[in-house]
C-alpha cells in the first residue's frame, strides 16, 4: 500500500453493502444520486447492471456488491448511484456504482487507517486500499480503479459508447 496516497488523501465517502461499512477516496466521487431507470443491455456480464442518462452522457453502472462478492443490490428507498472517475487523460470513464445506502463524507486520519491484510496467496486483496477504524466499526476503504481489471473498463466504455451511439441515432 502506498502510505503517501493515505497521507494525501484523508476524506473519504462512506457507504453501506449489506450492512458492512466502505469507502471512496471523496477525489474519485463525482456525485452521488438517488437510484433511476437503469437501462440494461443484453449479453452482459452479471456486474453490468445497465446505463444511466447523466445529463446527455451514457453512464455504465456496475452492482459493486457482485464485483465483491457480497451478492446482488436489492434496490430500496436508499439505493444510490455513486458516481466515480477512474482513469487518466483519454483512457477517463464515468461510471456508476450502486450502493445500498451512502452515510456522509468524512475524515479519518492516517493513524486509523491500516494496512489491507495479506490473506494468503489466493486471496486478491489489491482492491483494498486499507481499513480505517472510526468509532466501533471497520470501515473498508476501496480502490475503485482495482475492483475492475483493464479489460472490464475496456467493456464498460465500448458499451456505453454503443449506447451512446444509440442515443444520438435516437435524436435525429
């Protein structure tokens, strides 16, 4: 883990997933919206759960409990789209990320923030930036450009420009 990034970078949004506290480092998150209409498109992988309409931009959103493993999003009155930048210079997308619930922004320092634990050589644990203490709970502060390998990006972009593709034809 890069101990200068947790030093730089200390605000973070926190969210729920199946009642386990996470987060985002607060550069990363655009925006936060209530759950819309998500369009799904066929022949995707389980992950994908559709696009959104963002003010004229296709958004991909993804179901980050499946991406963990925690199982699916049950969507409710608190469902969210949190809406994250990843990338750099051309290779930047705006995707969604569903949460059950988001709790505020907050601040935790760098001594309450540990490293992620090595869980054998099995286990991939580089999608977890660390583990901040706050109060008597845990939470798990997420890397989001790890949860996605290369080629899930690659995916999700290609879709949402199809998509996007569709809207414009759609206009005229």
């Amino acid at each position: 883990m890069n101990d200068n990034l947790i030093e730089e970078t200390n605000q973070y949004l926190t969210f729920m997933l199946d009642r386990e506290f996470f987060a985002l480092e607060i550069g990363k998150v655009r925006e936060v919206m209530y759950c819309m209409e998500i369009t799904r498109i066929p022949k995707t992988p389980d992950y994908f759960k559709g696009v959104i309409n963002l003010r004229g931009d296709v958004v991909p959103v993804i179901d980050l409990r499946h991406l963990l493993s925690i199982g699916e999003i049950k969507q409710s009155g608190d469902t969210c789209i949190i809406i994250v930048e990843i990338g750099s210079g051309d290779n930047q997308i705006q995707i969604g990320a569903l949460a059950d619930s988001v709790q505020e922004v907050i601040h935790i320092p760098s001594d309450m923030i540990s490293p992620a634990p090595k869980i054998g050589t099995k286990l991939d644990t580089l999608f977890i930036q660390g583990i901040g203490k706050r109060n008597d709970h845990f939470i798990i502060i997420l890397n989001i450009e790890k949860i996605l390998t290369v080629e899930n990006i690659s995916d999700l972009k290609s879709v949402a420009s199809v998509a996007a593709d569709y809207m414009t034809a759609d206009e005229q």
